[in-house]
C-alpha cells in the first residue's frame, strides 16, 4: 500500500515538474496569494472567474491551477488577518485575535514568518494524509453500489448544511434549493424539459460558472459595496527582515503548531467541517490547554500559529473526500469537482485509476505550490502588504467585468450574463434573509448524480426504498444522518447551538476588531 | 390586543419572510414538479425528485417561519432581524446590477470594448465616493486591459468594435 502511494507520488511529481503544469500551478498560487490580500474577494470567485478560462486548457493544467487559486488564497488571507485586523476569509478571522495585537506591539512580522512557517507545515501533513488516505477510501468506495453512494451523499450534504455557519435548518434549506437547481434542465434519463419555461438556454442545465458568480460574486459586493471600512495602512510597513523569528518565538510556536495541524486534519475527516471550524476549534483548544489561558488575545504567538497550521491542513484535507470519492465537503471543493466535470471528467472513486494523472499531479503540485507560496511570501511581503490598499472603488467594478465576460465565455452567449445578475439579486436577498449560499452550490454539484444514483437504487430494488437501510454500509451512512439531525435538534431544544461557531464567533466579537469588519465577515461565503 | 401585537413583532421578523420565501419557493417548485410525469418509484419519472424536493422545501419554510415565532428562538442569530442593512445602497444595487445589462446591450451591437467599458462604468458609480474623472480612467484602464486579455490572448470570440453586428 505505501510502496503503492510513493511509486504514485513520484509519477505525479513527474506529471508536476512537466513544464506548462508547473507555470499554470505558478500562475494559480500567485492569482490566489493575489486575491487571498484583497479585502473583499474570496476564492470562490476568483475560482469561479477563472474557469472558463480553463475551458481550453488540459484538465490536469485546469485543476492544478484552479487547485492553487484555493489553498494560495489562504496564505494571502492571514496577511490581512495579522496586518489589518481584517478578517476577510473566514477561516483566518480567528488569526486577527492574537496577530492583530502582534502587529501592534511591532512584531507582525514576526507574526507572518511564522505563519508561512506553519502553514507550510500544516499544509505538508495534509497532504501526505491525502496521500495515503485516499487509496484506502477509494478500496472501500470501490464496493458501494448506487444506494450506498446515494446515502453517502446524503451524509455529505447533510454535514455540509448543517455543520457549516449559521442555522443548521436554513443550511438544509439551501442545500435543497442547490438540489433543485441542479435538477433545471433536460433530464438524463428521460430527456424531458424541466422548469426551462421555454428557454433553449436552460436546455443544458444552470449554468454553473454563472451560479457561482452570481452567489459569491455579485451579491457578495452588493452586500459590501460602501460598507468597506478605509484601510489603516498604518501597521502595513513589513519588510523581509522583519519576519525572522527570534528562537524563543520558535520554541513557543513549534508545539501549538503541531497541535494545529493534528486539530485541522482530523476537522478535514469530518464532512462539512472546512478550514473555517477546524481554526476556531484549534484556537479554542489551544487556549483551553495554556497555562496562561488570559494571555490570549493580547499577541500571543501561540494563537496565530496554532489557527493557521489547522487551517492549512485541513484544506488540503478537504482535498480526501472530493478526489477520492467524489463528494466535495465545501462550496469550493464543489466547484473544484465542477470545473473537473466540465473537463469530462467523472469524479468518484474511480477517479485514481481511471486518471492518475490527475491525482498524483494534483498531490505533487500541492507541495510544489507551498513551497512556492513560501517563496512568494517570504521575499516578496512588501509587494502584497502594498496591494492591502488598493480601494474597494476600483476593486468591484473590475470584478465586475470579470463575471460579466467570464460567464459570457462559458458559452459565448449573453444570455448567461443576463442570469448571473438574475442570480446575484436572489443570492443578495437570500443572504438578508440570513441564508448562506455556500450550501446551494454543493447541492447544485451532487445534485444530477444524486438522482441517477438514486433511481438506480431503486431499479435496482424494484422500488423497495428500504434498501438503503438494508444493505449494511448504507444503513451505517443513514444511521450518521439520522445521529447528525438528531443531534442538532437535541442541541436546539437543550437552547444550546450545537456547532461550534458561533462560541468561537463570541470570542472573536469579543475584541471586536472594527466594527464594519465583523459585520462583514458572517456574509462573506467563501469558507 | 395582545395578537396584534404579537402580529407585529411578527412581521419584523426576519426569519417568518426567510420562512416564507422558502414556503413560496417550494410551493412553486412542486405545482411545476407535479406537471412532469412522476412515475412510479421503480421507474421514476422527470417529476418526481424536484416534487419531492418542493414538498420537502416547504416543510423546511414552515419549520424556519414556526422557529421564529418560538419564545427567544430568533434571538440566537445574533439578533440582526432587519430586513434591510443599516445603510440601504439602493444606487449602489442599482448599478451593479445594472453593469451586467450594460455588458448584454453594449456588447451585442457594439462589440467589447465598448461593452466593458460600460460595464465598468456603471459599476463604478455605485461607489460614494466615485468621481466621474476617476470612474473614466478606471473603465478605460479596464477596457484596455481586459481586451487585449481576453481578445488577443484568451480568444474569446466577441468582436472589439462593431455596429450592430449580429442580432
């Protein structure tokens, strides 16, 4: 098994080191490190701009550059976290707490270097998890039949909707709604027209670049359009020499960082838990077991490191599910599996074998791509740390062009623009209605697959829908959905939440970093 | 007296509209899902997976509306119940969806330079603090860029300029 795994990763770093693969995993990292600084973008719109750019590209191009656009925007995003206090990706608002404070007392550099240390770190023990995990998860996948991938994906999509931000119900909501667009189009099996009103366009379905961009994009900056608070550049001078720990910084930051990196894999494992809960729990864990519990929030290394290792390890984590079995555990794990459908590419456990190239080449760039996020961030901080100021004014109106002609090259249709913006004004209501959207775009991705796997139980069955708590894999997956459901309204009924957020949430609403900041940030989907 | 009151606070409540829009949603959702041809559950037909997701988002709307008439339930959402943000940016909402359009209409009869060039524009003038020197050189400086980007290098097939080229 492990010869298996390395004979694997030395093909697949191969498959990395070809050159056009190592530019376009170069031109991800850096479009990502890019966007991870600027306030007010996130990944998925970045991801979801750059797909159909990807159209013409090989596929193993296309997902290690899409791929790099993912984890290179959370290096960039502790950058802002620790210089500005501005907790734009969710998963580093926690960062803010204890590196803000660093920045403070003049020692955010100090704070930076030791977070691409850690990220490296956290990153690396992801991916070797992914490494050997996956083969394992692929044998046992190998096995199911249709109604055993019908309730997995049930499980994913449940934890998905309910283990992520805000309500668990609303989540579960989404979730359906992303069903349901999912289902807009010509039926597979029967080849009948649903819910196309007439239109030829929807023939093929939603679109999903459109979906996306119009989720994560265009209500994304109705939602902060004049809300952006003007950037304090005060603290942002960091040079290249500031951010050599000193080595007591490195004896206190060595085993919160491992700590982080244990916390946020074992987080990835969990569907539906993203980078966003695996920091909060290791922040949380971390100041559990100081001696010095008080300390915290006041620039302690310990909690800058510990989040950020756990963040990075496990979005590379995330990473297991998606490639291995082809249920994706967040909204950007789901675009990454749609960008690899566009491709003509089936995702699921086949996917290995059928397309090692793909697999290994993703694993091996991963490394490639931290070890040039290290590189990137190192020597050139000065260039990112100036790129915080540039003004939202300017920032969403490019954007804008960017969603416009991106989904217009999708199909090279105007109709498709049209929808997008029809699609921003539902998704900007749906988030003042305290919906998040995040969930609608892992419903939309599973949601084909999971009717024809769904319809081959159940011909499969002749039409015994008890089969799926017959069959004994099955039964296990549906008996995790029922413990999720149940759990959740025991929890509700107890008048306690169940997840872990929002405590985590208190605490950061604790130091209150500026006020439009955090009003910002439970609206900001990206995870 | 007391139920108008009750009623009141109701209609304030951001999760009784959350609530309904999904009931409304999934209604519609059904009645149209119920048209198709529904099958049986051996031989399932187009209908049947979207009725039974409208049906299921309607139970899912009820449940939202009942929770937010429950004694201190809405509470725990942080209490934000407005419908609106504290700062409605109607013009702002306008433009940006407005940019959009722009690119549709001056992009089909004028090519995309022009079209971007509105689009940024438009977009652009949602901002307070936009001036319209610097909204200009913003959409030109955007214009030239994503040109020579997506024409010359991406090859997306969109004429530059044209006089109403194709309908």
């Amino acid at each position: 098994m492990i010869e298996q795994a390395l004979t694997g990763l030395w093909y697949g770093f191969g498959v990395a080191f070809e050159p056009h693969n190592i530019l376009w995993c170069f031109v991800g990292v850096l479009v990502g490190n890019m966007v991870g600084v600027l306030p007010g973008m996130g990944p998925l719109a970045t991801i979801s701009i750059l797909l159909p750019l990807t159209f013409g590209m090989k596929p193993v191009g296309a997902i290690l550059m899409l791929g790099g656009v993912m984890y290179g925007a959370q290096y960039g995003g502790a950058i802002c976290s620790i210089l500005l206090n501005l907790p734009c990706h969710p998963p580093h608002a926690v960062t803010c707490l204890d590196g803000f404070p660093m920045t403070k007392q003049g020692r955010g550099g100090v704070a930076l270097g030791l977070t691409v240390f850690a990220s490296f770190v956290g990153a690396s023990w992801g991916i070797t998890e992914m490494i050997f995990l996956s083969p394992l998860l692929v044998k046992a996948a190998l096995q199911f039949g249709p109604a055993e991938v019908c309730s997995l994906m049930l499980l994913g999509l449940l934890a998905g909707s309910t283990l992520a931000r805000g309500s668990p119900i609303k989540g579960v909501a989404m979730t359906v709604l992303g069903l349901f667009l999912g289902s807009v189009g010509t039926d597979l099996e029967t080849g009948s027209e649903r819910y196309t009103f007439g239109m030829t366009e929807l023939d093929d379905g939603i679109e999903l670049i459109a979906l996306a961009l119009g989720l994560f994009g265009i209500a994304e900056f109705m939602n902060s359009v004049n809300q952006v608070a003007p950037i304090n550049t005060k603290y942002t001078n960091v040079g290249i020499k500031d951010m050599r720990p000193t080595k007591a910084d490195m004896k206190r930051a060595f085993f919160p960082m491992w700590r982080g990196t244990i916390v946020g894999s074992l987080c990835s494992l969990i569907p539906g838990t993203g980078p966003t809960i695996a920091s909060f729990v290791a922040y949380a864990t971390e100041k559990k077991i100081s001696r010095h519990p008080e300390k915290f929030g006041t620039g302690l290394i310990e909690g800058v490191v510990c989040p950020e290792a756990s963040t990075h390890s496990s979005v590379q984590g995330d990473f297991i599910p998606t490639m291995s079995l082809g249920i994706p555990g967040d909204a950007v794990m789901a675009l990454l599996l749609g960008a690899l459908m566009i491709q003509g590419i089936v995702p699921g456990p086949q996917l290995i074998s059928q397309h090692p190239d793909i697999f290994w080449g993703l694993v091996a760039s991963f490394w490639i791509g931290n070890i040039m996020l290290v590189l990137l961030n190192v020597p050139l901080i000065g260039i990112w740390v100036k790129m915080l100021a540039i003004p939202y004014r300017f920032l969403y109106p490019s954007a804008m062009f960017f969603v416009c002609i991106g989904v217009y090259a999708a199909n090279n249709d105007f109709f498709q623009v049209g929808e997008v913006a029809v699609i921003g004004l539902f998704g900007y209501i749906l988030l003042r209605l305290g919906f998040h959207p995040a969930p609608i775009l892992l419903g939309f991705v599973l949601g084909p697959r999971f009717e024809e796997n769904f319809r081959r139980a159940m011909l499969i069955s002749r039409g015994d829908i008890l089969v799926f708590v017959e069959r004994p894999i099955s039964a296990v997956f549906v008996a995790l959905c029922a413990i999720l459901i149940g759990s959740q309204i025991y929890f509700r009924l107890r008048g306690a939440k169940a997840d872990l957020e929002p405590a985590a949430e208190n605490v950061v609403g604790g130091e209150a970093p500026t006020a439009l900041a955090a009003q910002r940030v439970p609206a900001t989907p990206a995870e | 007296m007391r139920l108008s009151t009750s009623l009141r606070e109701l209609i304030g409540k951001r999760d009784f509209y959350a609530g309904g829009l999904m009931l409304l949603l999934g209604l519609f959702i059904a009645l149209k899902g119920s048209t198709y041809r529904a099958g049986t559950l051996m031989h399932m037909g187009p209908g049947f997976l979207p009725t039974a997701l409208g049906v299921l988002l309607m139970l899912l709307g009820v449940a939202i509306a009942a929770a937010s008439l429950a004694p201190g339930g809405p509470d725990e959402h942080g209490g934000d119940q407005s419908l609106l943000p504290e700062h409605p940016q109607w013009w702002a909402w306008f433009c940006i969806l407005m940019s959009p359009a722009a690119f549709i209409i001056f992009g089909r009869y004028f090519g995309m330079a022009p079209g971007t060039f509105a689009c940024v524009f438009i977009a652009a003038l949602g901002d307070k603090t936009a001036s319209w020197k610097g909204t200009i050189i913003l959409a030109s400086v955007v214009t030239v860029f994503g040109v020579s980007l997506f024409s010359y290098f991406l090859q997306v097939p969109m004429p530059i300029l044209t006089w109403r080229g194709e309908f």
